[in-house]
C-alpha cells in the first residue's frame, strides 16, 4: 500500500487571486505540480537532484 503524498505549496506563491503556483511533496523523491492541475503531470526527481536544485536558487 502506498502513503498518501503531503503536498506544500510555494511560499512565494503569495495568496494570488488566480491561486498560481507550484507544490512541492517531499518523500522518498521529490515531486512538483501545479496547484490549479493537483490531477495533472507531476514532475518527479531524486533527492540529490532536488537538493542540488534548491541550493543553486537559495
């Protein structure tokens, strides 16, 4: 069985009237989708390349 994945939304996203941005679930991998598609494609990355993303945009 598979745990159900928590998903955090950018904190750069503001409160936008149109509700755009990004979440983010952090497991096993890593996983981006667009909070206005929660159903649509998911972006899936490894730990490292995660980390080496939000390090290279800090």
């Amino acid at each position: 069985m598979t745990a159900e994945r928590i998903w955090r939304k950018s904190t750069y996203s503001g409160d936008t009237a149109s509700g755009s941005c990004v979440e983010v679930s952090l497991s096993a991998d890593a996983r981006v989708r667009d909070s206005k598609a929660a159903g649509g494609d998911v972006l899936a990355f490894s730990v490292s390349a995660w980390r080496a993303f939000v390090v290279s945009v800090a």
